[in-house]
C-alpha cells in the first residue's frame, strides 16, 4: 500500500469508527428513552459523546494497525462494518439512497482493491468476488429503498411527480398503479448498483495491479 492510499484509508477510517460509535450509542440511549425506559434526553447526549469519545479511543490504540491490516482483515468483520455504515447512510439521507447507493460503489472499490493487493491476477477470481460483492450491496440497497419507496407515495410532490411523468392519479396512486412503479424503480436502482460497484472494482484492481507491476 502506498503512503498516500494509507493516508486515504487512514482518514476514511479514523472518521468512521468514531462516527459509528457516536451513533450507536446515540440511538441505543434514544431507543431506550422512546421505549418508556428511566433515560433522560441529557443521558443521551451524554451517551452520544461517550461513544464518540470511545471511537476517538480506539483510533488512537488500534487505527495504525487497522490501516495495515485493511486488506487482510476477515471478510466477515467487514460485511458487519458495511451494515454498520449501511444503517447510517441510510438514516443519514432518510432512506433516500444516495449514501447507500455512494457506499456500494465503494465496497466494490475496496474488493477490487484488496484483490489486486493480494496480487490475484486470475478473472474467474476476480468477476466472482465482485459479483458476489454487487449482488450483496445491490439487494440491500434496493431492498431497503422498496419501504421507503411505497411510503413516499402518500408525499404531495412525489405525487405530482407521477401525475406528470405516467399521468398517473393522485387517488390511484397508493395502490397497485404505485407499487408496481416503486417496484420498477428499484429495479432499476439493483442493476445501477450492481453496474457500479463491479465497474468500480474492475476499476480499483487494474489500477492497483497496473501499480504492483510498475513498482517490479
């Protein structure tokens, strides 16, 4: 890994380990305060900066060491990370699937990545990887996005929206008519996702492989 990729990734992740801790703790305490239990909103604030300061902790302790082992770590631990931040770029953008759709991309990237890293150089290796990779993030963000989907139905602009592009009622749109539309669109979001993550990781393997051999 070069110097500047260990800075990228250095950063990348000293922001988000202390971000998902914050969070975690944040709506741990607030779930707890909304489900009637003995919680106050300054126990929360307090939770939150203690889960902030806890991510602040662990970067000082384990992020050089993080950093290191990123493209070695254990797949599983980072299917786990990939939820964690899954849940809060979806929450982040209200489940519109920007961020989820941005953190696809970016899982393949890092698998695209990691295989060049560990010097594979062989295509049935590398198109598996990356297939199972979009087929993971494709179908959670876009399962994801469904709910959200059929719930925007019922919002005054989106169904101004589906009047003037399917002339579609405003009374018949929370039926049949709407979900099939939602169903297309997401859809429609699965194959996007699916084309931009694997490019994304074709990409990251030819340029981490093209460096490889330029440093033999």
């Amino acid at each position: 890994m070069s110097k500047l990729e260990s800075i990228v990734v250095g950063f990348v992740v000293g922001i988000a380990c202390p971000w998902l801790t914050f969070v975690a703790f944040w709506w741990t305490a607030a779930f707890l305060y909304l489900q009637g239990f003995p919680v106050s909103e300054g126990m929360i604030k307090t939770a939150a900066l203690t889960g902030l300061g806890l991510g602040c902790l662990l970067d000082v302790v384990f992020l050089r060491r993080w950093v290191k082992k990123f493209y070695t770590a254990n797949l599983r631990w980072m299917i786990v990370v990939y939820l964690g931040c899954f849940v809060v770029a979806f929450a982040s953008f209200m489940g519109f699937p920007v961020g989820t759709f941005l953190l696809g991309i970016g899982a393949g990237i890092y698998v695209g990545r990691r295989e060049s890293y560990h010097h594979q150089v062989d295509r049935n290796q590398l198109t598996f990887a990356l297939h199972r990779t979009a087929i993971l993030t494709s179908s959670i963000t876009s399962v994801a996005a469904l709910p959200i989907g059929i719930l925007g139905l019922k919002e005054s602009h989106v169904a101004a929206l589906f009047e003037v592009w399917f002339g579609l009622d405003r009374n018949r749109l929370y039926g049949t008519a709407g979900f099939i539309l939602v169903g297309l669109f997401c859809l429609l979001l699965f194959v996007a996702q699916y084309w931009c993550a694997r490019k994304a990781g074709v990409l990251a393997f030819r340029i981490g492989t093209n460096r490889h051999y330029h440093h033999q």
